[in-house]
C-alpha cells in the first residue's frame, strides 16, 4: 500500500518508493506495478499525476483528482512556481554551498537554461578502500532546482564530478558496482524530500514533506549520519 502524505478534495500525494514507475511505459516494458494505478485503486477514485519523478527516484508525487486542478498545476511546474526540494548522496566531498548554472539540451537538442542550487549538510570519509584511494569519501546534499529540466540533478551533479550514487545513466559506473559489491546497495540515492506551491483552488500556501525511504536511510546509516 502506497503512503499518502497529504490529501484534499482536489490533490493527493503519496512518498514514492524508489524503482517505482509513475505509469506505464514503453521504455520499462517489464514492470508490472505503477503508482497511478496502485494509487487508484487504493483510494477508488481517478488520479493524474501533475509532474514526475524518476522511477529510481524516493519521495514525493503529487496527483490531481480533478482535470482542471491537474492543468492549473502542470501549469504551475511549467512556470516554475512549484518550490521543490532533493536530498541526495554523492561521491566525493562537494562544496559548502554551490549553484550550478549549466545549460541542459532536449533529446531533440535545443539548448535549455538549467539551475540548480545545494547545500552541503554532512561529509563523510569511510576507512573502506575504492580503486587507487584508501579510504572512501561522501556528501549528502540539499538541492534546490529552480527550473525543471529532464534529469536536472543527476546531469548537475554529473557534470560537477560529485555524481549522485546509484545513477546508472549519469553517475558513476564503477561507484555504483561499489556499492552493489560491498553494501548490496543499487538504489538511486535521489529523494523529492519537499514541495511547496500556492493551492490552485484555495490559494492557500501548502507545503508537502516525504520522508526517507528505508534504502536511503540505511546508507545514511552506513555513512555514519
């Protein structure tokens, strides 16, 4: 059963688990279970989700229970008005603060504006070998992207040499293998931990908070956090 974190008449949350498709997909063929569906049938009722997260990605998903609520919020994620904050784990120790302000392109290769802002929270540096290092070093970080590109945080990340751990497609491979050898671990550490926007319907403010899922809990455990 899927958890649902906040619910009205109008909009319905749930903390997504990580490896879970928001729907259907040809790209994932395999998959057998979908958090529209699942959500769906828990509550019976039609949901639609406003925005989307990564399969591999934890946390917070918001749904529309009615059309007019769904558009007025795509609309508000489109225009940047939806408020979204991550928590990740990444290799290597990065800054105190930092922003990223590095372009992204589209799959048909138009060039978009991309932002990103972080914070450091904790640094770790763990007695366990990996390739020429001996000792193996890690931060978790609070970022806060102010546009909405596709694979926004896991190309920033990537493109500052701090990839987010677990991230097949942008991160790093011999890491990820690192972590799946030594601690059984093979999960995107990517977390949608806060949203916040203007209601569209009551305009009142509403602020939306997910907790960690077990597997990122448990690395934050093995990091000593």
């Amino acid at each position: 059963m899927l958890e649902i974190i906040y619910r009205d008449e109008h909009l319905i949350a749930i903390n997504k688990p990580h490896g879970l498709l928001v729907h259907r997909s040809p790209i994932a063929a395999e998959a057998t279970e979908f958090a529209l569906q699942m959500l769906r049938d828990q509550i019976g009722q039609k949901v639609n989700p406003v925005h989307r997260i990564d399969r591999k990605t934890g946390g917070i998903l918001l749904f529309a229970l009615e059309k007019q609520v769904e558009i007025a919020m795509q609309q508000a994620f489109m225009e940047n008005r939806v408020h979204k904050k991550y928590l990740a784990i990444v290799r290597g120790h990065t800054a105190d603060a930092e922003d990223i302000d590095y372009p992204l392109r589209k799959e048909n290769g138009t060039l978009q504006d991309a932002f990103t802002a972080y914070t450091t929270l904790k640094r770790t540096e763990l007695n366990v070998a990996f390739g020429a290092h001996q000792t193996s070093r890690y931060s978790l970080v609070e970022a806060i992207p102010t546009t909405g590109r596709m694979h926004q945080l896991r190309k920033h990340f990537a493109h500052i040499f701090h990839p987010i751990i677990g991230d097949r497609t942008h991160g790093c491979n011999k890491q990820n293998k690192f972590f799946t050898e030594t601690w059984d671990m093979n999960t995107m550490l990517l977390h949608a931990a806060r949203l916040q926007f203007t209601h569209p319907i009551t305009d009142q403010s509403i602020s939306i908070d997910a907790g960690l899922q077990p597997e990122f809990t448990r690395v934050m455990q093995l990091m000593g956090w």
